[in-house]
C-alpha cells in the first residue's frame, strides 16, 4: 500500500518502535510496534483495512441548462474501491443522454487519485414526441367540428390555442393555454360553443 522504509545503521540488541503511516483510503493502525535489532529477519508489517466510511453522491441535470430534473442521490458508508455501476434513473419528461451507465470504483478518481466524496452527473434533455388535442363540442359536451391532434410537442412548454369560427355557434370562452405533460390523455384543451340566439328568418 505504501513503499517500505529501510532504516540503517541499526546496533545489534537495540530496541526500535515504528508508527504506521497514513495511506489514503485505509484505516491506519493505532498501536505501534517495536522489534529487537537482529542479525536477520528485521521486518515490522503494518495491516490496513479499507475504508468504509466513503461516498458518493449522483446528480440528474438538464442538458444545457444545469435545471436539476431529479433529487440528487448520496450512497454512505461505501467501501474504498468498491466497484459500482450506476445507471441513469428514469425522470418523467425526459430523456436521458448517453452514457446512461458508469462503473466506478468508490474514492478512485482519474490517474488513480483519491478522492473523499464522489460526483457523479446524469444529463437529461426533454422529450420532444409528445402531442395535445384540441376538441370543438357544444354545451352538450357533443363535439361540432373535427378534433385537431397537434404531434412533435416539447415536454413542459406551454401551448396557445384560439378557437375556431363555427357556423351557427359562438364560442364560450377565448384562449386557452396548455402545459405540456406526458399524459397525452390530459394534454387536451376543449372549447364549448353555445347555439347562436340571434339569428332570424322570413315570412313570405
């Protein structure tokens, strides 16, 4: 773990204590450890364990714009050089970019540096297959004009929609404005038309 240390010019019979040094990533012995100087056989090992006490945290960022998209994620109580495989996770809306997977070891960083505490970022972009409806119906809730299926939409982007003239109907209400979801079932804004009352006719 770390290069041994030769010490010369030792006297026969002499006592020598040694203390461990720190090696990053492992749990440094207390206790130190002294040996009689001898004409052979003059070795004094220290035993390391690793560390378990790392960790790491993920990040679920939006492509470009660094909004996050999804609650960071922290995994304690790692173990130094412990391999890991993350995977992007799902978030509702979005894509995730390649690489949607990393492996790694805990504390290792790049050209074998040793690093406490760990990042890792997943970058997203939105989805952009999404649609909305537009639906024409009377007070009935019965539909007087063709429904309009509006495709290739962007996932969170608000759209505006005005209604359409329709003979002998007058529309209840202005523009309508929708935020697009990934439900496509609730993308839909509905316009209600009431009958014309003003209308007239002739007696010949």
């Amino acid at each position: 773990l770390s290069e041994p240390k030769v010490v010369t010019g030792q006297t026969f019979k002499a006592e020598v204590t040694e203390s461990a040094v720190d090696v990053v990533g492992y749990v440094k012995p207390e206790a130190s450890q002294t040996i009689t100087i001898g004409v052979e056989n003059n070795v004094i090992n220290f035993y390391y364990t690793k560390r378990t006490n790392l960790s790491y945290t993920v990040n679920y960022l939006e492509q470009g714009t660094g909004v996050v998209v999804k609650t960071a994620k922290t995994v304690e109580n790692k173990t130094f050089k412990e391999a890991i495989i993350e995977n992007a996770e799902a978030v509702e809306g979005y894509n995730a970019v390649a690489p949607t997977s990393v492996s790694f070891q805990v504390g290792v960083g790049e050209n074998n540096a040793f690093i406490e505490n760990q990042t890792l970022t997943f970058q997203y972009t939105k989805r952009t297959d999404l649609s909305y409806t537009v639906k024409y119906v009377d007070t009935d809730g019965k539909e007087i004009a063709d429904t309009k299926t509006v495709s290739n939409q962007t996932f969170g982007t608000k759209v505006t929609e005005e209604p359409i003239p329709i003979d002998g109907y007058t529309p209840a209400s202005g523009t309508a404005e929708l935020t697009i979801g990934v439900d496509e079932s609730k993308n839909v804004i509905t316009f209600k038309y009431k009958k014309r009352g003003d209308l007239s006719y002739a007696v010949r």
